[in-house]
C-alpha cells in the first residue's frame, strides 16, 4: 500500500509548481472574503485539478498509432516552420491573393510570438509538467522547452497563422484551424504542456491573428481595377448611360 502511494504521488503532477501563479491569485481572492471572490478562488482550484487530470488521463492512455504521427507533428511546428512551409507554398501557389495571405500570416505569427513569448510567458511563470512523473511513455517525448509553460507559444502561433489566412479564404482558415488544433494538442500528447495551456495559447492566437489581418487590411491601399483593354480606362469607370 505505501509503495502504491508513493506510485501515485509521483505520476500526480505537482500542484503547487504547475499552478503557483494560479494558486496565489485563489488564495488572494479567498483571503479578500465575499461570496463572489470565494466562488471565483473556488472555481480556479477546480480549474487547475481539472488541468491536471486531463493531463495525467492523456499521459496514462495507450496510444500507439498516434504517439509517433503527434510527436513528428509537434517537432514539424518547432518555430513555427510548418506555418512558415505553409505561408511560402500559398505564396507560390495562390496567385496575389495567396500572396497576401501568406504575408498576412506570417505577421500574425511574428506579432503573436512576441506578445506570447515576451510578455505573457513573463507575466504567468509557470513550470512544465513533470512528465516523467506523470507516466508519459519515452517515445513520445519531444525536446522539452526551457521556456515557461503558459501559454502554448505552438498553439499561439497555430491559431494566429489560421485566423489571419482564413479573414479571405474561409474554408482554408478552418482546415488550418483543423490543424493548428491538431498540433496544439500534440503537445499535451507530448507532455510539454498543460491542457490549460494550449487552450489559452489557441484563444490569445485567433485574437491576434484576427486583429493583425483586420489591421493590415486598413493600413493596406485599396488596389487599382485593372484597365479596359479596349480604352485604357480602369474597369468600372465607363460611362454606361448616354452622353452628355
């Protein structure tokens, strides 16, 4: 029985250093009193036990036909190589719209990276998992970050290259939502990153993602209709009534 709870504690991820942040901030609303802020301190223990399980339920599920596709998956999106892959064949490939969007994401990703990575990760220090502990298989394993791990910087930048993509050409926007989401779990599957993590990541990209693209939009200048070839007027300007 002692060695079975000794077991357990070690694949139970640390609340303590997974959840500081969170864990401060519900014993500062309970300690300010009120019923409101003790059902909010209330709410984000159960939120960050609720992070951990899901966590520890992906870790001890046998999945051995997902484990090595999400593993190369989550290597592939490392510095956002398969946005950029993505951003440079849509630019070859789809004409000046597709150029546009491409050039579109990529910003998205660059303006998310930075908000993420720099200010964020910096405000919210939290550990990575303890993977090890938690009963993650070997070959699963990625590289583990050395950064924080709130939030997901892959799911950030998954979701901002989508967003920004999709504001002209919807059904590309949702299969790259599709896949961003894929990836964005793959790093849970991986176990460097928390549930909570990626689902925060993944909604700080779209806003971002969305609010770069409508930006780039205004600051663009409106293009020139092309000119008819019959009398080198731009398209749109003749005279369809009677003379004058």
């Amino acid at each position: 029985m002692v060695l079975k709870t000794q077991r357990d504690s070690l694949r139970e991820p640390s609340a303590g250093a997974a959840n500081a942040a969170a864990e401060q901030l519900a014993e500062g609303l309970a300690r300010r009193g009120g019923p409101v802020r003790r059902r909010a301190a209330r709410g984000l223990h159960e939120l960050g036990a609720l992070d951990r399980a899901i966590y520890s339920a992906v870790a001890a599920t046998p999945t051995p036909s997902l484990d090595e596709p999400l593993r190369r998956l989550s290597n592939a999106a490392n510095n956002s190589g398969l946005w950029l892959a993505a951003a440079a064949g849509l630019g070859v490939a789809g004409g000046g719209a597709g150029r546009r969007a491409a050039v579109r994401g990529t910003v998205a990703i660059g303006v998310t990276s930075a908000l993420v990575n720099l200010a964020v990760k910096s405000v919210w220090s939290r550990q990575r998992p303890d993977r090890a502990g938690a009963g993650v298989p070997l070959w699963r394993n990625v590289r583990m970050p050395t950064s924080t791990s709130f939030p997901s910087g892959h799911a950030a930048s998954g979701f901002a290259f989508a967003a920004a993509i999709g504001r002209d050409q919807p059904w590309l926007g949702l299969t790259l939502r599709f896949l961003a989401a894929t990836v964005a779990y793959s790093r849970v599957h991986t176990g460097v990153h928390y549930p909570g993590d990626i689902v925060v990541g993944s909604l700080i990209g779209e806003g971002t993602g969305q609010a770069v693209a409508g930006l780039m939009d205004r600051l663009s200048p409106p293009r020139r209709p092309a000119p008819d070839p019959e009398t080198g007027d731009p398209e749109g300007s003749r005279h369809t009534g009677s003379p004058d």
